[in-house]
C-alpha cells in the first residue's frame, strides 16, 4: 500500500489526467478559434429567406388567381352552351309540334284521314280484325 501511495507514482498520474483532458477538450473545436456568425449576418439571412419565402407566396397567389379567372371563363362558356341547347331544344319541339307536322304533310301532298284505324297487338283482336274469329 505504501507503493501506491508514493508521490513517485501519483506525479505519472496527475499528468496523465491533464494530458487526457486536455485531449477531450480538443475533440470539440473552441468557439473563440473559428469565425463566429454575427448578429449582422444572421439577420441577412432571416431577410433572404423571408424574402424568398413571400416571392414563393406571391407565386402560388398569382397561379391560384389565374386559375380563378379560367374557371369563371369556363363557367361563362358553360352557360353559353346551356343556352344553345334549350334553343335548340325548343325549335325541335316547335318542329315536332302537331300543327307543324300537320302543316308540313299538306305541303308534301298528304290529306288526314277520315276513319282513322289503330293498331292493336292484342293476339285475340288481331284474329278478329283479320276475320280468322268471328265475334259472338
């Protein structure tokens, strides 16, 4: 116990542990060594990227108005087409009115008739109509 208890064995240790410590402190570089950033260049950059993040935000707001005035463009192009095809509609139905069917069979030679003959697909009354059956 005597032996290690020796200031012969103690100074080998002592410098030892300064020589470690002094060791770990190097593994992390001092701050006082490098270029420290300052207040001024930090404040530049938080202006470059607020600056380039309203340009991005200016962009996006310019893409989404265009695509505003597309969409009322086309909602105007629909309604346009809505109206043409109820005009359209309505000179069919005009064309295929009675009175206009009736005005155009006159002007192509067609008479009404007088006894007007329908069809029926009833089977018993077709054989009737035929004379196949007589009634009673």
């Amino acid at each position: 116990m005597a032996l290690l208890n020796s200031t012969a064995i103690k100074a080998p240790r002592q410098k030892l542990t300064e020589k470690s410590i002094g060791v770990f402190l190097k593994l992390v570089p001092s701050v006082s060594e490098g270029t420290q950033a300052t207040q001024r260049f930090f404040a530049t950059f938080l202006s470059a990227v607020a600056g380039i993040g309203l340009l991005i935000l200016l962009a996006v707001n310019i893409l989404l108005a265009q695509d505003a005035f597309t969409l009322s463009e086309l909602k105007a192009d629909a309604k346009v087409v809505a109206d043409q095809r109820e005009a359209i509609n309505r000179q069919i139905e005009a064309a295929s009115s009675p009175e206009a069917l009736a005005a155009k069979a006159k002007s192509l030679g067609m008479r009404p008739s007088n006894s007007p003959v329908f069809l029926n697909l009833d089977e018993a009354a077709q054989a009737l109509a035929n004379g196949e059956v007589k009634n009673g």
